[in-house]
C-alpha cells in the first residue's frame, strides 16, 4: 500500500479558509498577515492559531456552508487524487484548518481519512476557541505516521505535499517531500519543489517511484 497526505489550505486548496472566515468578523488583514509569518516559520503555530482564532468570536455557525461554498480546488487537484486512488494508493488530507470544512472537501473526492483542527461553537456562534489538540507541524507528522500504520504503508513509501513550514515534520517524515507553490524554508527543504499550473503535475513524479 502506498500512501500521500496533502496539506489543504494553500495546497489541496486556493485559499486560507480561516482568512475567509475573518473577513466576515472584519480581521482579514490581521489574520492574513498572521498567518503568512506562521507559514513562513517565523511564529509558533499553536500559538499563531490561537490569536487567529480569538479575532473569530462571534461569527454564526453558517459561516461554514458559506466558506465550503467559497472554496476552490488547486487546479490539478481532484486529477491527482483520482490519479493517485486510480493506480490503487491511499490519499489523506491534514490540515492546521478547520474539520467543519476538511471534512465536506475530502467527501467531494473520495478521501476518507483527515485530521484537522476543530472550532468551537456555542449557541451557534463561534466562540474564538478551538476543541482538542492543535494540529500543528508535530501533530502533522504524528498523524501520517499514524495513517500511514493504518494502511500498512511503510514511511519510505509515503508522500506528503505541503507548502508552508509546518508542513515540514511530515514531509522529512515521508519518503518524499514535495513543496507546492511553497514558501522559501519549504522549498529549500523539500525533496521536489513545485511551482507550476497544476497540482497533477506532481502525478507521474509520486508513481514513477514505484
């Protein structure tokens, strides 16, 4: 069996979804600059996570059908996963966003397995928390190496494709590393750094490993 996890935000996705999310709480601007500097490994992600989240306190729960609805594919995207699915592999997503709009993503292409961060909500509101343990670059790694025990996928054989700094754990923990329109630290540390038209590109480079 083999195995590849992909990043969502930036990756899997065009977008940052928790900037979709401020720009209905008026934050975009503070959150977007946020969490440029996370990606770029220049603040810690939990912590960067936790200041982002708290600008979203307030906002009705229906932000999510209008976020997933916002949302566009990386073009390549669903190619390559169906690509990938087609020649027998197992595609993961883990993400540092959010479950509420993982989950419906890895539903519309086939992916069963995901991790993602969860925000809390009560009376239908956000509270500008989060639920459970971040995912953060170590909680990235950690659950590869987890799907990757699940599917019987030795960690040589597995893929991981990200394109910020805490994407990099996984990607030194899989066989193969491939940054995507990445930032500088990422590009510098992958094994393939990517920065064309389609995601799929990478298609033919993942399967020529065998």
């Amino acid at each position: 069996m083999r195995l590849c996890v992909l990043d969502v935000d930036s990756t899997l996705i065009t977008a940052e979804v928790i900037e979709l999310i401020a720009a209905r709480a008026g934050t975009r601007e503070l959150v977007a600059e946020i969490t440029e500097r996370a990606m770029r490994g220049e603040l810690d992600f939990a912590a960067s996570l936790r200041e982002r989240v708290a600008t979203l306190a307030g906002i009705p729960d229906s932000v999510f059908a209008e976020v997933r609805a916002e949302v566009e594919f990386t073009p390549g995207a669903p190619e390559l996963i169906a690509g990938l699915q087609a020649e027998g592999w197992e595609v993961a997503l883990v993400s540092g966003g959010f479950e509420e709009i993982v989950g419906s993503l890895a539903a519309s292409v086939g992916i069963t397995r995901f991790r993602a961060n969860r925000l809390e909500v009560d009376d239908a509101r956000l509270t500008g928390r989060t639920i459970g343990p971040v995912i953060d670059r170590a909680a990235k790694a950690a659950t590869l190496r987890e799907f990757a025990a699940e599917v019987g996928c030795a960690l040589e054989d597995a893929v991981a494709i990200g394109d910020g700094a805490n994407d990099l754990d996984m990607m030194g923990v899989a066989g193969l590393g491939i940054a995507w329109h990445a930032k500088p630290i990422v590009q510098e540390q992958a094994d393939i750094a990517l920065n064309g038209a389609r995601l799929d590109e990478a298609l033919p480079l993942i399967l020529a490993r065998g």
